[in-house]
C-alpha cells in the first residue's frame, strides 16, 4: 500500500496518507478519520463496517452515496474472511446499521466494490434487508444440519451449499461455514 501511496502522492503533487481500521495490519497508517474533507468541506463521512474483514469500511458521501467496499456486495454474498477472527455478530450489526441508515433516509444508493449498484433508496433498502434475511436463513441451515448430525465441515459445506457448489467457490463457501459454526457455538 505504502508504495502505491507514494506513487499516487508523485502523481498528484500531494500527500496521500494510508488509513486503517486496524493500525497494526496497516504499519504506518493513520486512524481512520470519521469525514473527508475538500477544498469546500466535507465530501463524505466514514463508517466502520466490520464483517468481510475487522477493518472494513464504507463511506457515505454527498448525496447519500454509500461506498459499501465488501460490506454488501452486487449480486453475491459477502465472505467473512477467517484470519482476520471477524465474528459473525459484527457484520450482522454492520448490515443493521446499514438498514437503519436507508430506513432513515441517509443512504439513497450503494455502489459496492463488485457487481451491480442499488440505484435509488428502495433498491438499497431491499439489498440490505435481502443480505440480512440470507445470512440469517445459512445461520438456520446450518444450525438444521448440525442437530441432523452433520457434524465435518467436508459434509455440512454439501448438506448446505449442495453437491454443485463449483470449486472456485468452494473455499469462501467454506470461511462461511467457519464464521457461522463460531456464531453457533458463541450461543446465537
């Protein structure tokens, strides 16, 4: 990162500082500022989104733009990433605060870092409640097979996802399934 800060910095004539959620996985990096500020103020205000990763951020600039990052993705479901110990809890709070937010009105559209954009406020609406509503339901299959005896990862990524999962999504399938089983196992 520091490299490509540099380069951009060159580019630009000006400083381009690095900023992270977590200062210890970003040495060098700055706290994560609440706004960001133009030549005419603020242009966006900074959410901690925890959930892909500890250190996921939106930002939710003029207009009620939010910038979702991997927090909600255009299409397919978020990967809690397993090295980063994001507990299941934390993006299911970041999706509520997200639903909060377009309930009352400050997100009018979401523009992910992959797929489609949700256009206006009913469509961020429904992305939201739609990713709440599906990481809820995995929660409950999961928790079905488990009671079923379903009880290695090999088989409850089958019992789950089914015997067509393709490979290239076999491993995200299985940090899920990892996220999920420590939910289950914290008592949720």
């Amino acid at each position: 990162m520091r490299p490509l800060a540099r380069q951009l910095g060159a580019r630009v004539g000006v400083e381009v500082p690095l900023w992270a959620a977590d200062q210890r996985a970003l040495p060098g990096s700055r706290p994560l500022p609440s706004t960001l500020e133009g030549d005419h103020g603020v242009v966006g205000h900074v959410i901690h989104l925890p959930g892909h990763t500890s250190d996921s951020v939106g930002v939710l600039v003029d207009g009620g733009r939010l910038l979702s990052g991997d927090t909600l993705l255009g299409g397919s479901s978020t990967v809690i990433v397993p090295d980063d110990a994001v507990p299941l809890a934390d993006y299911l709070q970041s999706l509520a605060i997200l639903r909060a937010m377009a309930l009352d009105g400050r997100i009018g559209s979401i523009h992910p870092g992959h797929g489609r954009p949700y256009e206006n406020p009913l469509e961020a609406l429904a992305a939201l409640e739609e990713a709440i509503e599906h990481r809820h339901e995995r929660i409950e299959q999961v928790r079905r097979a488990r009671t079923a005896g379903v009880l290695t990862l090999e088989r409850l990524l089958r019992a789950v996802y089914g015997p067509d999962l393709s490979e290239d999504l076999e491993k995200a399938a299985r940090w899920n399934l990892r996220a999920t089983l420590e939910h289950l196992a914290q008592g949720h």
